[in-house]
C-alpha cells in the first residue's frame, strides 16, 4: 500500500519547510507531504549554528548589482514581515541595527557611489549615509582605536534581521501540519525518486514508498545527486565550501556589521554581529573552506560527493580552472591555515580589527559548532564557477540546489515554486497569491510607518 498525494517534498530545512508552508496555506491543493531524513525540521544547514543568521536585503551586500538587489529585496521583505506579524515575542529571530563600513579613501568613495551614484539609496528609503560621530553612537568598539584622522563611513539600516532559520522553518511547519491532507514524515531517508507514468515514486532508505503528481527535491546539495540520478543536471558539479566562525565572549557589537566585499568572492568579507540567541556572544566570520563533502562534519557524505563530482575529464580541468584562479587560490589556502590551532586565530585576527579594532590574539576563538556547507555550482561544460541561484526545472519535478541567497528568499522561492507546482498539476488548483502577499511582505514595516500593516499587490514592491 502506497500514501498518495498530490505533491512531494524531499528536504525539511527552510526551502522544503517555506514551500509546504506556501502550499498548503494558499493553495488548495488537496495534499502534500514532506519528507525530512533527520528526526527534526532544519537539523542541518537550516539550523541556526550552520548560517550567517543574517537577512539579507541587498542593502549592504556591496557585491549585489542593483538589479540583483531589488530582486532579493522583495525576497527579504516577505520573510521580515512573516516574522514581524508571528514572532511578536522575538522568540525566532531580533532586529538589530545593521551596517556596511567603508574605511579609507578609496573604500569611502566607493560607498558613496554606490548609495549616491547606483541608487541604492533610492532603492532602499530606511538606508542612511552615517559618518565617525553616528558610527561611534551606535557602535562604540567599530571606533574605538581607529587613527581619528582616517576617513569612516557606513551606509545604515534599522533591519538588522538576526533570524533563527531553523526555528523559522519549524514554525512554518508547525502552522500548516495539523491541516487535512497535510503528512510530516521525519527520521526517514529518502534513497530514491524515480518517474512513473502517473508521476512519482519516492522510496525511503525504511523501504517506505510514496506516489504523488509532483515533486520537489529541496535538499541542498543533495538536490543535485537526486537530479543527475534522474537524468537532469549531468554538466553540473558542486564546490563545497564550509562555512566557519570565531567568536568573543562578550558584546563587542550591538548589531551587525560588514565591510566591503569583493564581487568576484562575494563569501569572502568578514562581518561580526551578535548571534541571535546570545547577545553578548559576538560572532565574526564566515571563514570559507573548500571540503569534499556534501555535509559538515558528516564524512559519510564524501561519497555523495563524488556521485556529484563525477571522475571525468570535464570535473577535473573545471576543479583546476577553477582553483587555479590568482584570486581565489590564495584565498582558499589562507582558509586553510585558519583552521590550524592558535595559528588560525592570529591569522585571522587581522580580519577581526578591521571591524573591532581593539580586539587583540586571545580575545577570540574558533567557534566549534558553528558552521555549515554552502554549496556553489561549477558549470563543467562551462568550466565556471555560479554563485547565483541553482535551481533544476524538469517534467513535473523541481530540484532545489543551492537557491542564493537561501533563506533570506525562502518565501519568494517557495511563491514562484508554488506556481511551477501548480503548473504540473495542469491547473486543477488555485493560488491566492493576494493572501499570501498579505501575510507577508504585507507586514514588514515601511519607512515611515514602522507599526502599519499594509497589503502589498502582487506587482508592487
């Protein structure tokens, strides 16, 4: 006897979670399930430990061209107002002052053209230009030991979001699962999906089966071996790259802020904040760390990754290109030495002072627990290195691999999946995006109406 239902979900992290959410909220598909190989929802890149935490606008992602910007900004904005209208409480995620720093005259020039020249000031209303004096006011420690005669400064915004995205996507869950036709399976392993003449067929590693109408395989790097099992994404390959972070034990910073990232390694900036949970536990980081495997501190996932690496020519000389490049080479071996005891943290300490200065060796330490894998796509017909979205569109079926940037997103990828879902049914169902609008993006908070709730049209911003 096999449970049938109209749609599948493989993957309970943020992108699986976001889209049941989606579906079953506003649309009126008659059942769905998901399917997550851990006993609990976002156990592992989803879980608050394994990300930045950070909501990302693209208003202080200085790697971000506009048009990119303004198309996560809309991404950010449903997610900030999903949590504003269920998270009065603060129990998911904290607002918090955010920044991006300009230090010296060319960094400040360049920040300037962006806010002033680019348009993102226009583009994001609550975004300030803030020199030293409104710097100091609200970071202290970002000043404190600076020559005063160097130029400062930051373009800032009130949505600093410091989101527990683990607990996000239980809450999405948790609002949808007591519904009729909706199944959580948990603790069960999906090994197999394979088509059929009626649609899918989804086999756990249990020896439990499954049928639905459609699919979507949300399940991060994993994602990419489900497609290539199915015959969709065979020119692709995946570089792993850990995420790591050092942490000081007291509050050097009261909310988040970043420094200028190079567009060509848009990972590499190092940022501090105070993590979410903790506000006296300041993170600094992410580290980047090329792994062969496709989760962190799970050696068993070495062997997924070669399913995905594929032993050919093509895999090799796109390794090669790849990490042969003068800028990126040197970088991955510097993120090698981070890792060495003691040595690590001084190396990396110069990265800490540029954000807090006064930090001295010994005032932080390598945060053991933090940290996850973030998948980027190497194209080997291409022998490139993608950093944007990777999403995988076959007959009746999505593959989500490493959607950019993520969970900030997670609900405006879940819209448009929502509509591809849909799509595959052959139009049986309806989605009421007008809702859906309304109980999101339609409760983030506008400059200049920081409590008002305001209903958002679907082609509005």
């Amino acid at each position: 006897m096999k449970d049938t239902y109209d749609l599948i979900i493989v993957g309970g992290g943020i992108s699986g979670a976001s889209l049941l959410y989606t579906v079953a909220s506003f649309t009126d598909v008659e059942s769905v399930a998901l399917i997550e190989k851990e006993s609990e929802i976002a156990a592992i890149n989803s879980h608050h430990t394994n990300n930045s935490q950070t909501l990302h606008f693209g208003d202080i992602e200085t790697n971000y061209t506009l048009e990119k910007a303004e198309e996560v900004k809309e991404g950010a904005e449903m997610l900030a107002g999903y949590l504003e209208d269920v998270d009065p409480e603060r129990e998911l995620h904290s607002k918090r002052s955010k920044m991006v720093l300009a230090v010296g005259d060319d960094e400040v020039e360049e920040l300037e053209a962006r806010y002033e020249d680019e348009g993102f000031g226009d583009l994001y209303p609550k975004l300030d230009e803030i020199g030293r004096d409104e710097i100091a006011d609200l970071e202290p420690k970002v000043v404190e030991g600076r020559d005063p005669d160097e130029e400062m400064l930051a373009l800032q915004t009130p949505d600093g979001y410091t989101v527990d995205y683990g607990a996000t996507a239980q809450s999405f869950v948790d609002a949808v699962a007591e519904e009729t036709g909706v199944d959580v399976h948990l603790g069960t392993a999906v090994e197999d999906v394979r088509e059929t003449v009626d649609g899918f067929l989804v086999t756990t590693a249990d020896g439990d089966k499954f049928e639905s109408d459609a699919a979507v395989v949300a399940a991060g790097c994993h994602s990419l071996q489900f497609a290539q099992k199915m015959g969709y994404g065979e020119e692709l390959s995946l570089l792993p790259v850990a995420g790591s972070f050092f942490v000081a034990n007291e509050g050097l910073l009261n909310g988040k802020v970043y420094t200028l990232q190079m567009k060509k390694l848009p990972f590499a900036a190092v940022h501090g904040d105070a993590e979410v949970h903790d506000g006296d536990l300041t993170r600094f980081g992410p580290t980047a760390k090329v792994v062969p495997t496709l989760e962190r501190g799970d050696y068993d996932t070495i062997r997924d990754f070669f399913d995905v690496f594929a032993l050919n020519v093509d895999s090799f000389a796109s390794y090669t290109s790849i990490l042969a490049d003068r800028v990126l080479f040197p970088y991955v071996v510097r993120n090698l030495v981070y890792d060495l005891p003691a040595v690590g943290e001084r190396a990396f300490l110069p990265h800490v002072q540029k954000v807090v200065p006064t930090v001295e060796s010994g005032d932080i330490e390598r945060a053991e627990g933090f940290g996850g894998i973030r998948p980027q796509i190497v194209d080997t017909s291409e022998r490139s290195l993608d950093m944007g979205e990777a999403k995988i569109t076959g007959d009746g079926i999505v593959f989500n691999v490493t959607p950019s940037p993520g969970a900030s997103t997670c609900l405006k990828n879940a819209m448009r999946d929502t509509h591809q879902v849909l799509e595959f049914l052959d139009g049986e169902y309806e989605f009421d995006e007008e809702a859906f609008r309304d109980a999101t993006i339609g409760n983030f908070p506008r400059a200049g109406s920081p409590t008002t709730k305001q209903p958002i049209a679907a082609d509005d911003d």
